[in-house]
C-alpha cells in the first residue's frame, strides 16, 4: 500500500500521470494507478513540478538572523514551491570557511529549516588548510569572491589564492563557485562618478559594465582550465558572460553558468524606479542586454537559476548615496512564477527547460542524489502549480517586507509544496514544523 497518491497531475511534459509516493519517495508515475494507499491527493488541473533547488541563497545564520534567518528564509522558499536549497558561506557570522563555523550553522539549518538543505564553504585568503575539513563536513563546493564581498571577515581571494584553492579544489572533487567581478576598475569608476558628485541609481550602474564582469570571468575559466577544477559562474548578468562560459564547455572546460531572475524580469530602468530592492552585483542590465540573456536562456546555454536571495535590514537599505546601499535582493519565493510568467507565458519557454534549470541541472551539478528530478526512487519533493492562474504578490514571509517583486504580477501559482511526500507549503501558510535534512553531495 503506498502511502499517498497525487491524482491525475500534468507532468511538465504535459502528460497526466497519478504519482505514488511511499517514504517520502516517489514509487510510481503512471496513468491511473490502481494500488491502493493510505490517502489521495487531487491534483486534477494542476501541474506538477519537481521542488526548485536553489543553490545560492544567503540565509544569513548564525550571526545575522535579524537580516533574515533560517526559519522565515525557507518558509518564503517553500512558498515558492522550493524544496531544497544550497546556503552561501556569508553572509552569516561566523562565515563557513572553517569546519567549527560549519558545524555551527548546521545546528541552526537543521533545528530551523522548513525544506531540506545543503551548504557552501568559502575559499578566502588563509583557509586553504580548511577546505579538506569542509569538504569532510559536506559541503557542495567551495565559494569565493573576486571583488569585494561587502564583509571585512570573508575577503577577496587574490589571483594566487583563486589558483591555489581551485588545485585543492579539484584534488578534492569538488567544485568552487565564483562571484565574478574586476574589483579594481568598479572601484576607479565610482570614484571619478563620485567625484563628479554622482551618487544616484545610474551613477551606479555607470561604474559596473559589463566588461567588470566579463574580465573576471575569463580570468576564472583560465585558472579552471588550467587546474582541472570545476567551476561555477554565479549570477551572470549578461549574454556575453554565458557565451564565454558556452565557448570554454564547448574547448572542454569543467564549467557551468548561472543566472537569477532578476537579470531576466528588471531592467536598468526598473532600478532607477524602485531603487535600493533591486541594488546588485553585477547590477540589472538595460532592456537590450536583457533580451540577449533570454535568447541565451531559451538556447539552452544557461545551465542554473538561482535566486540570489541577499536579504538585510531595512536600514541598510536606505541611504541618499545609492553606492553606500546594501547591494542584494530578496527573491527566494519568486523564482518559480518568475520564470513560468516571463519564459513561459511570454516566451514560450518549455517547462521541461525551465524544471532542468531550476531543479535538475544544480541537484546534478552539486552532486544532491535524488533531489531534483520527477523520477522512480527520487525524493517526493514537488510543488503543485496552478499554471494559468494570474496574481499579484502581496506579501513575502521573509522577515523584512522588502523584494522588488512586491506588487508585480505574476502568471503561475504555487498551491502546494511538498518534501519527501508531506506538505509543507498549502498554498496559504507553512505547514507543520521545521523537518529540513542535510544533503550531502555524492562524490
């Protein structure tokens, strides 16, 4: 006897199956399944997709719950029809560069966490000794900064540190993960805006092109080829950036590419009007870089969605001086309608594309077996969606009302999440208490 069977649900592949579930895995996908189980779900006009894996989230704990903290951050998942998430070493304190620091934060993720979770470990100058232990630990890989990460504790990895730690990297199997920025010509750039007396959105944007981001990123994929380490490119905002990362997979380069939905939804224009929400690095890009993105996106060139989510206090949010404004973006709970609205309503991107980005292609690359895919002997993670149904986001579980997302209007909603075959989202509140899992990669 199975222990639940989700009725007549349509498959990203548009098919309607029922979807046996048994321990919290999944045992049977078929049309009309006569077993019987212990109870039944309907599903009946709804589409089924495999629970997102976001594999870059900063919840901020230990340290800095009050930017946001394990248990608001993976509720907001969950609404998002989120099931398993990959947290970044900062911004808690301490940082995840040491195995203590890990064990610290894995106390909190596993009391806390609505979904199940996995962690990165940061490579910074001087921890080079530490990642063997890391790795020991758990984690998915290893994150490092090019540019300055905004926290004095999780320092820029110098060219020789980069190089060093994606040997160790590599000896180990494991993958490192970069914010890929030039940190030098930003830092030139604001100063002669600043001296001009620039200070506003655009003055901003002016002193991040896109070559900041494309220097960076060729000087990655040579070390990466050199050291045979893998790596990944996070958030990209631009064409020419998942181009560069295409070309070097294309010579033979152990490279993925990574972007967020942000880069895809908001342009130039959008920051200039909402302001301090939608700050990044890289920033948001005019409209048509943005198109460039989606075409790289909807040619299958882009291998990960990620959110991004940087969430902080509403108060570093908030200065007259844009360049002095916390720059992240609370996004963990809009990810999915994000992209079921923008790519596949208005673009006619395929669910299958959007489920592999989303789901399958970051639970394949950080090694998080059985997550990810709606597949026999999977974990039963699944987000039950109301496809054609239009809504306007009115409220955020984070702990701050703050996301550019606020009042946008999506197309696509969330009605139910589950993890390992129990709900945890109902489509109007979190269900039952925190029962997140560390998963570690297989290796």
């Amino acid at each position: 006897m199975y222990d639940l069977i989700i009725r007549a649900c349509t498959l990203p592949t548009l098919e309607t199956v029922d979807i046996a579930i048994t321990d919290g895995v999944i045992a049977q996908i078929a049309p009309g399944i006569l077993e019987p189980s212990r109870s039944e779900l309907n599903a009946r006009g709804l589409h089924v997709f495999s629970g997102v894996v976001d594999a870059h989230v900063h919840f901020n704990a230990p340290g800095r719950e009050d930017w946001e903290g394990v248990t608001t951050g993976s509720s907001a998942f969950a609404a998002g029809g989120g099931t398993t998430f990959v947290d970044m070493p900062l911004n808690s304190s301490p940082v995840t560069t040491s195995a203590a620091a890990f064990d610290a934060k894995l106390e909190v993720m596993r009391r806390e966490s609505v979904t199940d979770f996995a962690l990165w470990g940061g490579l910074v100058p001087g921890n080079l000794e530490m990642l063997p232990s890391l790795a020991a630990r758990g984690v998915v890989g290893f994150k490092a900064f090019m540019c300055n990460s905004g926290l004095a504790e999780f320092g820029a990895v110098d060219d020789s540190t980069l190089f060093d730690g994606m040997r160790v990297a590599a000896q180990l199997g494991l993958p490192v993960a970069v914010h890929a920025e030039n940190d030098a010509i930003p830092a030139l750039l604001a100063a002669q805006v600043q001296a001009r007396g620039e200070r506003d959105a655009r003055a901003y944007l002016n002193s991040r092109p896109i070559m900041v981001e494309l220097e960076a990123i060729g000087r990655a994929l040579l070390f990466a080829e050199e050291t045979g380490c893998a790596l990944h490119i996070v958030h990209i905002s631009s064409a020419r950036g998942v181009q560069m990362v295409a070309d070097a997979k294309a010579r033979g380069v152990n490279v993925t590419s990574e972007t967020c939905p942000h880069y895809l939804v908001f342009c130039d224009d959008d920051l200039e009007r909402l302001g301090a929400v939608l700050k990044s690095a890289p920033p948001v890009r005019d409209t048509l870089e943005r198109d460039a993105l989606w075409l790289e996106v909807l040619n299958g060139n882009v291998d990960v969605i990620g959110s991004d989510h940087s969430p902080a206090l509403p108060n570093m949010k908030t200065d007259d001086d844009f360049f002095k404004i916390w720059g992240g973006i609370s996004g963990v709970q809009s990810t999915l309608p994000a992209l079921l609205t923008h790519g596949y309503h208005s673009r006619e991107m395929s669910l299958s594309s959007i489920t592999a980005m989303l789901s399958a292609n970051p639970a394949r690359r950080f090694g998080l077996t059985g997550k990810g895919g709606l597949v026999v002997g999977f974990d039963a993670d699944l987000a039950l969606v109301r496809l054609d149904e239009d809504w306007t986001l009115e409220t955020v579980l984070y702990k701050h009302m703050q996301s550019p997302y606020l009042g946008q209007g999506f197309k696509g909603r969330v009605v139910r999440t589950l993890l390992r075959g129990e709900t945890v989202w109902d489509g109007q509140r979190v269900v039952g208490s925190a029962r997140g899992q560390l998963v570690r990669p297989a290796i």
